[in-house]
C-alpha cells in the first residue's frame, strides 16, 4: 500500500497534523530525523489510521503515491532548508514539498523559486490553532502554485477546522502569499490579546474590579460582540486561582511577556511596506517593555499622576500577598498618596475616587458597570483598528508581491481553528463583500457605525488612563490612527516644511500642482519649481 501524504518532522505540530490526515482516512507515511518519535507515533497512535512508517527519508520517499506530497514540519529556519535539500533530489517533476513550519515569507518565496526551478511544487503553508488546532482542525493558509493547491486542496479541506460546514482553508496565492498571511495573523493577534490585557488593567485598576468579578465580566463581553476564544479563555484565566497559594493565577504569573518572531515580521514588514500598523507595533514593543527588567527597575521610583509624593504604585499592590489573595474586589489600586488622589478627584470628573467606600478604586461605586461599558468600547473599536490595519498589510504585501489576495476569503478562513477565532471575522468577511475596494475596514457601514457609537466612551477610557497612569499603548495607538485618518489636516505640512527648510527636501501646495523648494537661507521670499 502507498500512503496518500507524508509528514517528516514529527515533534508536536508534525504528529498532531498525521494524526489529523490519519484520522481522515488518508495513508501516511510518517518520518522524524531521530526515529525514536516516528516509532513512538506508531506504538501511541497507529489505532487512528493508516500510518506508513520510514526510517530513512529514501523508505518515505518510496512509500508516497505520485505526484508526492511530502509535508516538512520541522524548526522553522536552517533545519527546513536541511530537510528540503535531504529530500528535494529524491523526488521528481510534479511532486510537492509543503512547509508546514513558521517560515518566514521571503525564506519561502526563495526557496520556492529554487525548486521551482528543480521541477517541484513548493507550498509555504501557514498553520495555525498550534498544536490543538494541528490535531482537531487548524486553519491552514498554503501559498504556492495552482497546481499545487489542485494536489493539495481537498486534504486540506477534510483536514481543516469547519465553520457552519465550511472549511477554513483557501489557497491564499502564489509563492509566500501563504506565510506572510500567517504571519500578519499572529501580528493581529498580538495586538487583540494587548488589547484584552489594557481592558483588564484598566477594570481592575480604575474599575476596581477583582479577577473573579473581571472573569464575570469577559463572560458577559464573550456573549455579545466580542466573542472570542481570546475573551473567553481570558474569563477563565481571571477565574482561575493559584493552588499552591490560594491567590488569583494572574498574581502569581511573572509579567514579562515573551515572543517567538512573528509578530516583530509583521511590524518590520509592515515597515518595509509603509503599512502603519502602529496598534500591532505597540503590541510588539508592550511586551518587549515588559519584559526589560533593567528598565523597570530603574525606572521604578519615578512618580505617577500626582504633585505630591506617591510611595505606592501598582507593582507594590500586586506584590503583596495578603492583597493579592483577596478576591472580592477589595483590593486598592494605590496609585498615588491621599494628595494626589485629592488632585485627581478634583479634574477627573467621572473618574472620581471611590476613597470612602474604601475599595480604593477610582471609578465611583455606582458608575463601575458604566464603566466596564465603556472599555467593552473602547476594546471594540481598539481591535477594529488592530484588524483593519492587519488587513492592510496584507493588501500591501499581495499588492507588492503580486499575490491578488483575497481579504475577505482569508478573513473567513480565521474563523475558526486559530488562536483569534471570532464571529467577529465573519463582519470582516462581509464587509470586503460589501466593497472589496475599500481603502480600509473603517469606513465600511457595520464597523463605521460601531466607532461612531463607541468613540466616546473610547475617548474617555483613554483619557481615564492617562489620568491614573495606567499605560494603554494599544487603545491609544489605535484611537490615534482613527483620528489621524479622520483629521482634515494633520502637522504633516509642518514636517513638509522642516524638511524643505533644513534638507532641501522640496514640498507640494495645496493650491497647484508641482513641486516646490523656498531659498530659506537666502531669500525666503523665493519659491523655485523642483
Ligand atoms: P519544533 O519547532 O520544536 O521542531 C522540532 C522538529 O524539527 C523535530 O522533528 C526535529 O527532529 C526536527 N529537526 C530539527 Br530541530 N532540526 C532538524 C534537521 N536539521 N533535520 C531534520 N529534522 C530536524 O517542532 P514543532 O513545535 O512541532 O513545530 C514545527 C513547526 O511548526 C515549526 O516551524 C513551528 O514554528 C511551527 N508551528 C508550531 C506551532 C506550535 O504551537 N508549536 C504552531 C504553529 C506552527 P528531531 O526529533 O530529530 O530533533
């Protein structure tokens, strides 16, 4: 018997997706550089299906149904171009290599193009939902030929997560097409999981909320427009209580956040590209500032929103164990001493101090369920940004690299087996097929009219933040972006000018066409044409 596919590289990914294709009742023939794990998959596994074990690449090879369709899930980086040149001279014209790995995209439109050139079908497949997703459905978003998505296309199809019957995978387009669009969706999601985690600080810090009342919350928020996996596995995160000591989980987790690449790609591509993806970007550099310890201890003393001393700030509150284990909502968010907090009461209008009621928070007692309205706002509307921002990036990109990708089809296809999962999606898939030109997802009607409601308390939240000192880079990067699109006029015409001034740089009028240069130094009465 010939196996209909083969996966090399059977650590996590590798075995869950031959699981997956095996569970399918596909033929697999299953290969690991160390083969300990290929014998393991057997022994463990080999009730699910159909597996075809090879020891060496030349038995995998052998063991495949022509054309060959051959899946490399190993390290992303020098480990898949290892396994490409092991296995590229042993296949022939026609057959299909597919990376299943986080390969970056210019790596996979390089080696595309170098066994493009052997005769081989190369596929850069993004493949997301990690190791869960790999074995009960991923989202998978594969590059490449045609012809090779022609081979490839109904496995995909059985292998991959179903929304309403409908599989989430299409061939995304040409060579990287598939890898870069992997890629902007992880840069999404780390903006969207920013954002969550600005909403939670600001409902337990100026909101007073404890994680358990906060869990309560995300549940309420997962049950209207903003459900999620990322808001409902947040309920129960918040929900969860350490059991070693009795405190809420989140307190006893290091708050340095970590990356693995992907979401750094996004942003410097999108610089390469002239994308302003500036709410990912913020989401990136939040948890590299997170991170740099030397930075916040150095930094630490510096004083909050007060004129007065402020010896307690929020590490000291999150610090202390007796606090920390109090889960009914009474733990103070000490931002500045009494002074400061007079100071603040004093201009913060809605944002005035609980101070009697001893909770500590500084949204009133009766205005904490308003104010959890508003940053379920302000979130909507920071995330419309992070993923209309997303998607032009991938515009650019497709525009660049001449994939003529599909936005909505790749909108709908997240719709289910990824980390960022959300009906949400399907709003975007329907509002590229309303317009599918439109120059950005803001000013389609459905998301339009949801900023237009939610600016306001968005404004506010922002504003609320600023006042306490609580760092919002996600929500106030993306309330900037939607201003500076919306402005009639913005202080570009002054950098224009600063430019033209010290650099000779040359500028445009408003008024006619042309280029122009003013003689600052000599006579700044004179205009030249340039
Ligand atoms: P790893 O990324 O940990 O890679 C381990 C695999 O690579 C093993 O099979 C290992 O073989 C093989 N390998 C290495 Br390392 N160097 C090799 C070489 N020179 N020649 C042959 N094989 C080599 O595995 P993973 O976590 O399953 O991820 C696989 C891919 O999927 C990666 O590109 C990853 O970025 C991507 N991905 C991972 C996730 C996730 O949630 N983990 C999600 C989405 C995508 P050995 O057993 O002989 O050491």
């Amino acid at each position: 018997e010939k196996a209909d596919i083969g996966v090399t590289g059977l650590a996590v990914m590798g075995r869950n997706l031959a699981r997956n294709l095996a569970r399918h009742g596909y033929a697999v023939a299953v290969h690991n550089r160390t083969e300990a794990r290929t014998k393991a998959l057997v022994e463990e596994f080999g009730g699910e299906g159909t597996f075809l074990p090879a020891a060496t690449p030349e038995e995998f090879v052998a063991s495949l149904e022509r054309p060959r369709r051959v899946v490399v899930m190993v390290k992303a980086g020098a480990p898949t171009d290892a396994v490409i040149e092991e296995f590229a001279p042993l296949l022939e014209p026609g057959d299909v290599i597919v990376d299943g790995g986080n390969a970056h995209f210019l790596d996979t439109r390089r080696r595309e193009a170098a066994l493009r050139e052997r005769g081989l079908h190369f596929v850069g497949t993004g493949i997301s939902g990690g190791e869960e997703g790999a074995l009960n459905g991923p989202s998978i978003m594969p590059g490449g030929s045609a012809e090779s998505w022609e081979a490839l296309g109904p496995l995909f199809e059985s292998i991959a997560a179903k929304v309403d019957g409908v599989p989430c995978t299409t061939h995304i387009g040409p060579d990287g097409a598939g890898h870069f669009v992997k890629m902007v969706h992880n840069g999404i999601e780390y903006a969207d999981m920013q954002l969550i985690a600005e909403s939670y600080d600001l409902l337990r810090h100026a909101g007073g909320h404890s994680p358990a009342e906060m869990a309560e919350i995300f549940r309420t928020w997962n049950a209207g427009r903003l459900d999620s996996y990322l808001i409902e596995i947040t309920a129960d995160i918040l929900a969860h209580t350490d059991p070693e000591t009795g405190r809420p989980f989140v307190d006893v987790v290091l708050d340095q956040a970590e990356q693995k690449g992907t979401g750094r790609w996004t942003v410097q591509t999108a610089l390469d590209l002239g994308s302003p993806v500036n709410g990912i970007a913020e989401a990136v550099f939040a948890r590299s500032v997170s991170g740099h310890a030397d930075l916040r201890e150095a930094a630490h003393s510096l004083p909050g929103p007060s004129r007065s001393a402020a010896p307690a700030d929020r590490a000291a509150s999150g610090d202390e164990a007796g606090r920390g284990a109090s889960a009914d909502g009474a733990e103070p968010a000490a931002f500045a001493g009494e002074a400061g907090r007079a100071a603040l009461a004093g201009e913060a209008g809605r944002a005035a101090l609980a101070g009697e009621a001893g909770r500590g928070a500084f949204v009133d007692e009766a205005e904490r369920g308003a104010f959890a309205d508003k940053v379920e706002k302000a979130l909507y509307a920071s995330k419309i940004v992070a993923y209309a921002q997303g998607f032009d990036e991938i515009r650019a990109g497709s525009d660049e690299y001449g994939w003529d990708i599909d936005l909505g089809a790749t909108a709908a296809i997240w719709r289910g087996g990824c980390i960022i999962r959300a009906e949400f999606l399907d709003r975007i898939r329907a509002a590229y097929e309303g317009d599918p030109a439109t120059p950005t997802l803001l000013t389609t009607p459905d998301f339009a009219e949801a900023l237009a409601d939610a600016q306001d308390a968005w404004r506010e939240v922002v504003a609320t933040a600023v006042r306490l000192g609580i760092p919002v880079p996600g929500f106030s990067a993306a309330l900037a972006y939607y201003d500076s699109l919306r402005a009639d006029r913005l202080p570009a015409a002054l950098i224009q000018s600063q430019r033209d001034y010290f650099g000779a740089h040359t500028y445009r009028r408003v008024d006619k066409d042309g280029t122009f240069h003013t003689l600052w130094a000599e006579d700044p009465r004179t205009e030249v044409t340039r």
